[in-house]
C-alpha cells in the first residue's frame, strides 16, 4: 500500500515540475510583449501586442485534472494523507 502512494506522489510531483516550468515561460512572456511593444513602429503591431498584453495579465494559468480539481501543491497533501 505504502509503495503505492509513493508512486502516485512521485508521478504528482513530476508532473507539478513541468507545470511550474510552464508557468514561469508564460509569465516571460509578458515581460517579452512589453519589450516588443515598447519597440514597435507600426500602430497595428502595437494595438496587437497591447491587446495580447492585456490578455496575458488577466490570465490565470492553472492544470486541472479534466476540470475536476486542480493539480497544484495541495493535491500533495491531499493524496499524502493517512486513512
């Protein structure tokens, strides 16, 4: 039983490595958008790329599991539990 779960929490914990690998390029992103904004000649560029801006910082970036919870650090906690 015991090696079980230590398989499940190792497989969450690998999975939780690459979403905060994901999680920190998006937030480069917008620093790369702001710096392409600010460099941007033409009017449409920028109006995209305000636009894409705005997106991008209302955006909350999080995994769930189709929808039925969140994968995150407190999914550790929840399958690390004792009976």
């Amino acid at each position: 039983m015991l090696s079980k779960r230590l398989v499940v929490i190792i497989i969450i914990f690998e999975e939780q490595k690459s979403d905060y690998f994901l999680l920190l390029q998006s937030e480069k992103t917008g620093g790369i958008v702001h710096s392409l904004l600010n460099k941007a000649k033409n009017a449409e560029l920028k109006e995209k790329l305000q636009q894409f801006s705005l997106q991008l910082l209302h955006l909350k970036i999080h995994f769930t599991a189709a929808g039925l919870f969140n994968i995150d650090r407190t999914l550790y906690f929840t399958v690390g539990q004792k009976n």
